[in-house]
C-alpha cells in the first residue's frame, strides 16, 4: 500500500494538471466506452477528480483549466481545445489538434515493430518519442484491489456447464466464438452469449462458466493485435484460453494456447480438468499487477513527462 501511496504521489508532482476529462463515448453507446469507462474508474481510485464528458454535455457547468484530456477521434467533435490544457489522443487525426499540448496513444499491434523511432519499454509497450506516441495494449477494467475480492469469491467454486462470450459476435477477420461453437456442442456444453452489460453481471457470468475463451480472428492473429478480453476474462476469475500466439507470448505458460481452434478445445478441456486453484489465482495476480488501467495510466503519465507533456 505504501508502494502505491508513493507511486501516484509521484504522479502528481510530476503532472500538474488539476483534474482528468474523459472526452468519451458514453457507457454502452459503443465498444470503446468500455475503454473510457476502465480509465474514469481507475483515475478516480487513483485520487484524479475525473470527469467523463462527451459532444452533447453542456461545456459551460465545467471549469476545463488545467486539465488532462483523454478522448477517441469519433467522439471528439466539440472537444474544448485549451492552451492550458494537455491531450491524451486516440485515433484523432483532425488537424485542429495541430499545435496543441499532447501526446498520441496506439493500442498495440506488430505493425510497432517496423517504426524505427519506437523503443520496446515493457512486453507490448513501445515509446515513440520522437513522433509522440505510446503503443500499448488495453486491460482489464478491474482495479488491483478488486481482482483481489474476486479471488476471494471463487474459492471452492462450482462452475457451471456453459462456455462464456461477451461482446460483439464478429465476423472472422476480429474474432468469434462461433469458431469454437461446433467443438462445445458436441461435448454438451451451452455456449452462452452477452453483450452490453454492467460490470457486476459482466463478473459473474464469466466467473461462474465452465470456461471462457478469448479468441481472435485473421485480421487480429496477423497483426498481433491482443483483446482486452484475455485480460478482463482472467481478472474475473477463468483459465487464458486463446488461439493467439501474441497473447500466449505476453503471457508465456500461464495460459491455454493452440492456433488450431479443433487443438484449442482439446487443449483447454484437459487444463480445465486439471487446473489447481493457486495455479488460477497465480495468473490473476499476473494480471493484477501488470495489466489493470492503473498500471497503463502510469506508463501514460511517464510517456508524458518523458515527451515533455505537461
């Protein structure tokens, strides 16, 4: 506890800024607002007075001076553009921001690798100071404190018998479970899906399955592009099951990994079978302690004061 008492006191004598706007999409309006919703909770436990905001809230209740922005380039077309102020941009490529106190932020694929200017600074994580750009891959909404809780909550733990999905049922290029479909059916097991829920539910519908894959699609396996689902699923309690090599990378044996989805269920059925508890609860403090938006909001502010943003 003192280690982290330390660490934002540290942020906050670095970083200036009297509070954080989170310029974002509004809960459940698009998948993105999740990622806005992670931030919002995280900079508040961290001690941020955090707003979230978006085009359609009224810009004069709101004293914006001094403030840290975090916004995302289909959201942000009435964004106050402040002198004062520092920008978190993601995907912004409107040339109104030309000129402005800011920093851009990429979620991580291999493309990074070929940039010459970008420096690996962690697994996943590369800083561009030249170009100001972090690459990074999202987390888990949860905060360390709170994966902690759930740990506590699955001890002993009868799961049920369905395979769990939440989120969008995409196509093949971004990832499907139907790709897994065929393998549970014939082992009698329910896939269940769900989309667009509160946290809470989210939790417990991923805790109590039998398992819960992340799986990712062609477009997403080529690129290396890593699923914030790996992380969320874990945090709640369930076994990294996944068909990426980049996630099984970034991970290393912890987790369930075969390219092949006919392999992948193979696979993860024996696991399951044998996975001890303390095995489990050692994954998710993996994920405690690197991979919660509070642990991605300090490399923000660190890529910020390294690119002199402030």
């Amino acid at each position: 506890m003192k280690k982290l008492l330390f660490l934002f006191a540290t942020c906050a004598s670095l970083h200036a800024f009297d509070q954080v706007v989170i310029w974002g999409h509004k809960l459940h309006s698009h998948t993105h607002s999740y990622i806005h919703e992670a931030f919002f909770r995280a900079f508040n436990h961290m001690g941020y007075k955090t707003l979230w905001l978006d085009d359609e809230d009224d810009q004069s209740l709101y004293n914006f001076k001094n403030s840290l922005f975090i916004t995302e380039g289909q959201v942000d077309k009435k964004i106050p553009l402040r002198q004062d102020c520092v920008y978190v941009l993601h995907n912004c490529d409107d040339p109104k921001y030309k000129g402005i106190n800011g920093c851009k932020l990429q979620v991580y694929t291999d493309d990074v690798l070929s940039r010459k200017t970008a420096k690996k600074i962690a697994p996943c994580i590369y800083y561009d100071l030249e170009n100001k750009t972090l690459y990074m891959p999202w987390a888990t909404d949860q905060l360390p404190n709170e994966i902690d809780t759930i740990k506590k909550s699955i001890k002993g733990i009868e799961r049920s018998n369905y395979v769990a999905w939440v989120g969008t049922i995409c196509d093949g290029e971004h990832g499907n479970i139907g790709q897994l479909e065929p393998f549970f059916k014939k082992s009698k097991r329910e896939v269940a899906k769900k989309r667009g829920i509160e946290i809470a539910e989210h939790i417990d519908f991923i805790r109590n399955a039998y398992m819960a894959p992340t799986i990712v699609g062609k477009w997403q396996k080529e690129k290396g592009y890593i699923p914030c689902r790996i992380f969320k699923n874990i945090s709640y309690g369930q076994m990294g099951i996944t068909n990426s090599k980049r996630v099984a990378e970034l991970f290393g044996d912890r987790i369930v990994y075969e390219e092949s989805e006919s392999k992948l269920f193979t696979a993860a059925e024996k696991r399951m079978k044998s996975l001890k508890e303390e095995e489990l609860f050692a994954l998710m403090d993996f994920v405690r302690d690197n991979h919660t938006y509070v642990q991605r909001i300090e490399t923000i502010l660190d890529f910020m004061e390294k690119c002199n943003v402030r």
